[in-house]
C-alpha cells in the first residue's frame, strides 16, 4: 500500500507551455545559455535561405562534373592514360661490319635519346655496305617502327645477323608525365657482328684508280672484282660512283639525294653485282678453252691472218660481208691469238672459215655457259644480276629472225648479244687460272670454299695461262708488264657500243702469280668515248701499284 501512495505520489503529467510561461516570469535566469526561453517554431524564410544554399552548391557541382566531364575530358582522359605503366623499347646495338683485317668499315653511334646510328666507311664502300632505314616515331613522339632494317649490300644480306633483338623497359608514369619507377622486363640482345673477306686496302686501291680515270677520261663509271681463285673470297668489290651511305641513312641533305636519282651516271646501279655489259675479247681464253678441248684446232697450227675475212653474201653476191680485226695481226697459234686478241683468229675457229672447222654457235654456247655466263655465281648480296648466252633460239624469240653466220662470228668475240657480270667474268677466268674449278663467289671470310670442277682439258687450260702470260708481256695487256714486283696473266677487252659504235666498254681480267695462281682480277671502264686509248689496263696498273704500298704481302 505503500508502495501504491509512493507511485500515486509522483505519477503526475507536466505540461511543456505551463513550464515555459512560468519560466519567463524568472529575471534571474541566464538568457544566454537559454534558460527561461520560449522556443518558436522555424520560419518561412529560414527554410528559404537554406533551400537556395542547397541549390546553389547543387548547380556547382553539375557544373563542375560538366567542366571535368565535356570541356576537360580529353585531357584528363590522357593523363589518366599515362598514369600506368608504360613499355619503352630497349634498342639493340646493331652489329658492326668488319673488313678481313679487323677493320671497322661500319660502326655505332649511341645518341642521346638511346637510338643508335651507323657510321659508314666512305667513300669506296656505298653499294658493298649499303645503308640501313632507321626507327621511326609519329607526330607525338611515339615510335610506330622501332626496327633499324637493312635495305641495300650487306647491311640487307646479314640484317638478321647483325639487328640483334630489340628489349622492353617497364616506365610507371603519373598523370603528369613524371617517371615513378622503371625497371626492365627484357633485356636487349645486340646484334652480331659480321667480318668480310674484303680488304679495305684492296678496295681503295681499286676505287681510287677507276674513280680517277672515270672523271678524267670521261668514263660513265666503272667497277672492279679481286678475288682468291681457290677460296673465292672476293677482297675488292667495286662500283663508281656510288652514293654516300650515311646520307640515305640518315635521310639528307635532300637535294643530294635527289641529284642522285638525276645523275646520268646512275649512281645508284652496283656495276659489279647487277650491271651487265658486252664482254668483247675477254671471253676468248674461255672460247680457247673449248675449242682445244673439243680438239677444233692443234695448239700448234698456225692461222694467217690478214686483218679480217670476207664471206659471200648470198642475198648480195656482189657485196660480201666483210668481218674486221682491230689491226692486222699476222701469223698467229692460239697462244698467240688469245695474247695479241685476234678477231679474225676467233671468228675462224669459232664459227669456221676455209678449210678451218670451228665450233659453232651451239658449242660456243655450251661452254660459255659452262663457265658460268648464263647464272649467278650465288654471292650473298641481294640484286645479282646473271648474263646472256645469244641463240637462235633467242633470236628468234627475242627479234624474230633467223640466226646468220655472222651472228656466229660476233658471238665469238664476246660482241652481239653476249652479256655477262664482273662476278661471272672472275669466276671464268678464275676456273682458267685453278685448272677448271667453278667456285662460288664471297665476301665473308673464311667461309668454307664451294664450287663445281667443270669438264675441260687440264692441257687445254695449260696452253690458255701461257696465253695470257704472254698477253701481259708482248700482247694487249702488255701495260701491266713493267711491275716488277709481279708476275702475271691479262687479257683485255674492248666492246663497242651505240648505234655508230661511238661508245667503249673497256676491260681487263687475268690473275697473278702467273705460276701459281692466286688472285683474280676484273676491271671494267663502262661506256667511255670510242677511240679512248687509256682504259682498264691503266686502271688495274694504278690499282696494284697503290696495293703494293699499301699490302704488299698480295704479292709475295
């Protein structure tokens, strides 16, 4: 019962407004911490204020997304792109080209923004080397082709050897280009490099001395091959004029570049690997080889000749056709004839007069295309150019016409349609110089030796050497003979060009030394003025002299 009086006691309701009215009757309260003050509702424009302080931060937000998100967006978008991890290219040291000696005829240069260039031997050495195209970056800076690639010579031949294998670098960018961290993913593998059998002696001197000529006389141009008549490493490989390889490379200046393309004298044509040029007397050691051993004529017989031979003419009997040497010649046997480069020797036992048989133009073919006038030799630089071997069946295909005797004759003289490289004309003569090895032109050294024996008389090439030794000492080559520091074998050639003859093509081939062959040489003087009296002889003249200041272990 207590308990109930106790809850009746303060079980009692007080009225809020009652409470405040009697509040605000107490002075003594502290207005200022709210005591005895009557609390109102909130007004209209309380919430007003605060409705349009909402808006406002409402419409700066939109704003500021619509400022992000439309007028900012590419941009942001891009740095939020490079705010990652980003992979460089790590470039490969391209491979360094060496000639026999150690040499470096091509070498690198590291620039600042880790890209490499070659640095070119020059000059002597633009189409053997060739040049390479470089990578290549867009308008942003940004590399689309990352390749240094060989396009020419044997920066193309060996591009794979000597490119090596470009790497990869992790960069972490932030949004605002900066470098966080970097670290490479793989490594870069250089390239290797690649030793040539050339000697960079050898190709100077043979450069030099038909550049001179050439500007001199003047020449189109001209081209040259030295090479090991056993191995086959070619030591010298020239063409003139040529063009610089740094300034393909590198792509400037523009206007030599153009006056390259404009130049009559094709500089841009490798003379000794993809010209092909009338070969004129410098197939008759190879004619000799075969006419001896198809046993056409006795080494010994002697033929008279008068300065040339008149055939009858069937469609004109009161004209026959007359075929002229360059000089009348005299007596001569085949050793003889090969020496002093008889027209009228060749025309007989080549296509036959009076009671001499010759060949014929069947035979003619087969052994000039034995020794590999029709084929590439195989060298292992791009654009190889291989030679003609006229037919009937390539006249007939090619002009329409029957084949005549005379073609026969023209043929046997390396004139006609006969054509051939520098590579193809030292590959013969080397086969007549080793005793009838075909072998396989290179320019890497010590590259295993390849080739073919080919089916000639081992007499036959005796008689043909002795030939052209005594051409280099009282024949045609006869300007090669005052070196007194060699012993060697020539032969000359001289083609005739134009619709008037009015153009020479001028040659000299032979090896050296003359009892124990070991280098071959071909000079070529291309498209000089008709009745020039210095040409490849004088040529290869200056060429060995300056090698034998230079190396004159090439001929000890």
């Amino acid at each position: 019962m207590w308990f109930k009086r106790r809850r009746r006691t303060f079980d009692f309701e007080l009225a809020p407004d009652e409470i405040f009215l009697d509040a605000s009757n107490q002075p003594d309260f502290d207005q200022n911490q709210l005591e005895g003050r009557l609390e109102r509702p909130i007004g209209r424009r309380s919430f007003l204020g605060i409705g349009v302080v909402v808006g406002l931060v409402f419409f700066a937000l939109v704003a500021q997304a619509a400022n992000l998100e439309i007028r900012k967006g590419a941009t942001l978008a891009a740095q939020s792109e490079r705010n990652r991890l980003r992979p460089d290219v790590i470039f490969a040291q391209r491979g360094a080209i060496l000639d026999r000696n150690g040499t470096a005829l091509v070498s690198n240069t590291q620039e600042t923004d880790g890209t490499v260039t070659r640095t070119y031997a020059t000059p002597g050495f633009g189409h053997l080397l060739g040049y390479v195209s470089y990578p290549k970056k867009d308008s942003a800076g940004h590399y689309y082709d990352t390749d240094i690639t060989g396009l020419a010579g044997v920066e193309a031949a060996f591009n794979s050897t000597l490119a090596g294998k470009n790497g990869t670098l992790l960069v972490e960018e932030d949004a605002r280009g900066k470098v966080q961290s970097q670290g490479s993913v793989q490594p870069a593998v250089n390239g290797k490099p690649v030793t040539l059998s050339i000697d960079a002696r050898a190709q100077r001197a043979f450069y030099d001395s038909i550049k001179a000529l050439a500007d001199k006389t003047p020449f189109q141009g001209g081209a040259a091959v030295l090479m090991d008549v056993q191995t086959g490493e070619v030591h010298a490989l020239v063409s003139y004029p040529e063009y610089d390889p740094n300034i393909l490379a590198s792509g400037g200046p523009s206007g030599v570049i153009a006056g390259y393309s404009q130049d009559s004298r094709q500089p841009y044509l490798d003379r000794a690997i993809s010209g092909l040029y009338t070969p004129g007397s410098i197939v008759k050691p190879i004619e000799a080889s075969g006419v001896l051993t198809d046993k056409i004529i006795d080494p010994s017989k002697v033929i008279y000749t008068t300065g040339s031979i008149s055939v009858p003419n069937p469609y004109d009997p009161a004209h026959p056709s007359v075929f002229r040497d360059w000089k009348n010649l005299g007596p001569l046997d085949i050793r003889h004839g090969i020496a002093m480069s008889s027209d009228v020797f060749f025309y007989t036992v080549g296509g036959g007069f009076g009671d001499q048989k010759g060949l014929g133009i069947d035979r003619i073919g087969y052994w000039f295309k034995l020794f590999g006038y029709n084929k590439p030799t195989g060298i292992e630089l791009p654009r190889e150019a291989s030679g003609i071997v006229p037919s009937p069946a390539w006249k007939q295909a090619n002009f329409g016409e029957a084949w005549r005797l005379g073609d026969t004759y023209h043929t046997a003289i390396g004139q006609y349609g006969t054509q051939v490289t520098l590579l193809e004309a030292a590959r013969a003569i080397g086969a007549v110089a080793n005793g009838g090895k075909l072998v396989k032109p290179t320019i890497i050294k010590d590259k295993p030796p390849s080739g073919e024996s080919i089916a000639v008389d081992p007499t036959a090439l005796q008689i043909v050497r002795e030939g052209m030794r005594l051409g280099a000492t009282e024949g045609t080559s006869v300007g090669l003979n005052d070196l007194s520091f060699v012993q060697l074998a020539g032969k000359t050639g001289t083609a005739q060009l134009g619709f008037h003859n009015e153009y020479y093509n001028m040659w000299a081939v032979g090896f050296w030394p003359y009892n124990n062959p070991k280098y071959v040489y071909v000079v070529l003087m291309d498209h000089g003025p008709a009745g020039t009296a210095i040409g490849a002889v004088y040529a290869t003249h200056v060429a060995l002299q300056a090698l034998h200041a230079s190396a004159p272990e090439y001929f000890q």
